[in-house]
C-alpha cells in the first residue's frame, strides 16, 4: 500500500454554512445558560466563602415562602406586613369597637375578629378648595 500524505493547507471550514451556523450558536447558547447557573458572579474574589450551589428544593420553598410572606402580592401592589406597636394595636382595636363609642350610628359588623396583618395608615389632609365648597348652600329652583 501506498501511503497517503495529508497537507493541512487544503482545509478549510466554512462557517457561512448555515448548518455549521446553528451547531456553533447551539454551542454557545448552551454554555450561556450553564454560566447562568454557576457560582462564579461578579465580584466572586469579594465573598468570604463560597456560596452552596446544591441547595435542596425543600428550603428553596421555605425561603420563596419567608419571601412571599413580607408582602400582600402583586394583586395588592406589593402591600407590606406592617411592624405592629401597642399604639398601632390599641387604633386597630378602637376602629373594631367604633360602635361602643357611638351607639346612636350604625356601623356595619367587622368580618374580621382578628387584627389584619397587612394594611396601611394614612392621613387625610383636606384640600384648600373644599373650604368653600362646603359653605356654598346649594341653589334652589
């Protein structure tokens, strides 16, 4: 037999090919999604230890759910659990016992028998315009 030589200059790739083009996007794409998951971030030098990569889906739940708890939801724009103080209790309590204060009005019954966990407090500031508004008397016809 008659040994054949090989000349590398003769080789060539081309990557104009659009089957070469989707294996080599193919490839790139994968090592970008796997580089998505990896420890390795920005400012990995800073760390003082290095993060577990192989955390259980158990306690990925519980920390979702700690996470979930802080806030109402989306649905309520993202309400915060408000800290609640003995002053903040003791108006919560009143606003439930509004009718023992004024029992010649009727306010309808709480739903709630518990202090809610989310809510906001604000204050009404009235507007300069409604001040005479109000003292205008209606026109009778």
């Amino acid at each position: 037999m008659k040994k054949q030589s090989f000349d590398w200059n003769d080789v060539s790739i081309d990557f104009t090919n659009p089957c070469c083009k989707n294996k080599i996007n193919n490839h790139f794409t994968e090592v970008e999604e796997l580089m998505k998951k990896s420890v390795i971030i920005p400012g990995f030098e800073k760390l003082e230890k290095i993060p577990n990569g192989n955390i259980s889906n158990k306690i990925l739940r519980k920390e979702r759910q700690k996470e979930r708890a802080k806030t109402k939801g989306s649905d309520w724009f993202n309400l915060p659990a408000t800290q609640i103080t003995p002053e903040i209790e003791n108006d919560l309590k009143v606003i439930q016992m509004r009718s023992a204060l004024d029992n010649k009005h009727f306010y309808k019954k709480n739903d709630m028998k518990v202090l809610p966990k989310y809510f906001q407090i604000g204050k009404v500031v009235d507007s300069p315009v409604d001040f005479y508004h109000d003292r205008i008397p209606k026109k009778r016809t």
